[in-house]
C-alpha cells in the first residue's frame, strides 16, 4: 500500500469509528501520526471531523448521514460553504 492509500484508509477507518461509535481514539492518533492539528475545544473538533466527512469519497452514506445529523445538533452547518470566496 502506498502513502495516499494507506493515510486514505486510516482516515476512513478514524472518522467512521468517531461518529458511529464515538470514539475518537483513532482519530486523535490520526492526527498526531499526520500532524494535523486538533482544535482546543472539543466541540470544535467534534464539528470540523463531522464536516470533513462529507467531503470524503471513501465514506459510506449511512455513516455521512449520521455525521451530518451529529453536525447540525452541534449547531454547525454539516455542509463546507465556498460563498463569498474569490
């Protein structure tokens, strides 16, 4: 497995154990391994992992669906809105 395939399936693997079960072990390590920074606030990071789900290919609806719904009972739009951008 190379590099892109092996971080695409650790990240499809972190993200659905977060949001189906969650647990966010898997994706504090994810983080740590690809030096991607975690936000302070837990619900922060709880939204940003819930929207970058939607953006993911590799991810199963059932499981963007449930993040979406998580999402929005966080008070966060789900969804990445590029209005306004130049």
């Amino acid at each position: 497995m190379n590099y892109i395939e092996t971080f695409l399936k650790y990240r499809h693997e972190a993200f659905t154990k977060a949001v189906m079960e969650d647990d966010w072990k898997a994706v504090r390590k994810f983080c740590k391994k690809y030096h991607v920074p975690v936000p302070s606030s837990r619900k922060v990071f709880k939204a940003g992992i819930y929207k970058a789900v939607q953006g993911c290919n590799d991810i199963p609806a059932e499981v963007k669906n449930v993040a979406f719904k998580k999402c929005l009972e966080l008070g966060f739009s789900p969804l990445i809105d590029n209005e306004g951008d130049e």
